[in-house]
C-alpha cells in the first residue's frame, strides 16, 4: 500500500477483509470502532475508496471489493452475480453480490479488482457453458470478435459470444437449438469470460 492511512481507515480496512464474507453495515462498524456518528465511517470509506483500497457499490454499501496491491496477497473474495433482469440501464454489476469465492489470485491473470463470478442460467450455451456453472469474467466494455461475454441486451443479462458483422453485433449462442440475433439498441459488454468453472453446490 503506497499512501498513508489514518488509524481509522486502517481499522476499517481490518473489520472489512475480517468481514469479506458477511459484511457489516456502516451501524455496525461505528459501534465496533465507537465513532460518534456513522457519517464518520462513511467519510473514512469514501477516503478508503479515494486511496484506491476499496471499491465499493454504490447502490449497496455492503457489496465492496479491496483492492489490496501486497504481493503477499495470495487469494482474493470474487463477487457471484445471477443473471437477473437489469432494466434498460441497469447492469448486473450493480445489483447485490449472490455469493462471494475466495480464489487464487495465481490463476486469474489479471487484477482480483476487475474480476466477477456470474452464475450461468440455462443451456443456450452448451457444451461450453452448462447450468449452475460459475464463469469467471473479467470486467471490460470492449471485446473483440469471437470472444464469449457477460453482456445486457435488451435489459437482460446474457453470456453469448460476440460476432462483429460491420454495423451490427451478432450474439451467438454455442447451443445450436437456439439462432443467433442481432444485439439490440442498449447492448453493452460487462466482461469477457476468462474461465468456466462447474456447478458448484449451494451457491
């Protein structure tokens, strides 16, 4: 970590990585840390944010990722999202984490911060992508032709590969019971999936 904290923030930053799993809300932290009013632990949370430790939802305090740059850091708690509806300018990234996993920060080849679980629906994308299998994407706006992305379009959060056909997008499913449509007037990438992992029980 490159800029100093105060004693507070570090104390924070304690409760939120003890936390990660169940977060506290901002009552709770003001009691453990006896501040005098919880404007104090938002004030020491936007300061946290500002320093580049913490991002933070801001439509749900509670949902939160720290963004620790210590080499030692060996693992990290990803965020699951569903596929839930979005609405015209929603994204699935805003609405509240299902789950979080710890995860090797090894394996992804990218930053932890940009990293996202969503948890698939459905078999338009099988034999890639079953039902129940968490894929882990990285999050980006941008993606080049062919590659598979956790994207809305017309308000609904789909996985689907991308095809660039000059003006227009084409969004493909790998499942070939289900053709391809052209990406409507709000479509927008959230991620590209960099891995598959299998259905895994009670997430």
């Amino acid at each position: 970590m490159s800029r100093k904290l105060h004693p507070t923030q570090e104390a924070i930053l304690r409760l939120l990585e003890d936390n990660v799993t169940d977060p506290l809300t901002i009552r709770e932290m003001q009691d453990i840390l006896t501040l005098s009013t919880p404007s104090l632990v938002h004030h020491h949370l936007m300061q946290l944010e500002k320093k580049g430790y913490l991002r933070r939802n801001p439509n749900d305090p509670q949902d939160y990722q720290i963004l620790g740059d210590s080499p030692e850091r060996q693992f990290a708690y990803i965020n699951v999202y569903g596929l839930a509806h979005c609405g015209p300018n929603g994204s699935i990234l805003d609405g509240k984490p299902i789950d979080r996993i710890p995860i090797s920060t090894k394996i992804l080849g990218f930053k932890a911060a940009e990293a996202f679980f969503v948890k698939a629906k459905g078999d338009s994308m099988v034999e890639k992508i079953h039902d129940g299998d968490l894929v882990i994407a990285r999050r980006q706006n941008v993606a080049r032709d062919g590659e598979i992305v956790v994207c809305v379009n017309n308000g609904e959060a789909l996985i689907k590969r991308l095809q660039k056909h000059k003006n227009h997008v084409i969004l493909v499913s790998t499942n070939a019971s289900y053709p391809p449509f052209i990406a409507s007037h709000d479509f927008r990438v959230e991620g590209v999936v960099k891995g598959i992992y299998a259905y895994l029980q009670g997430i």
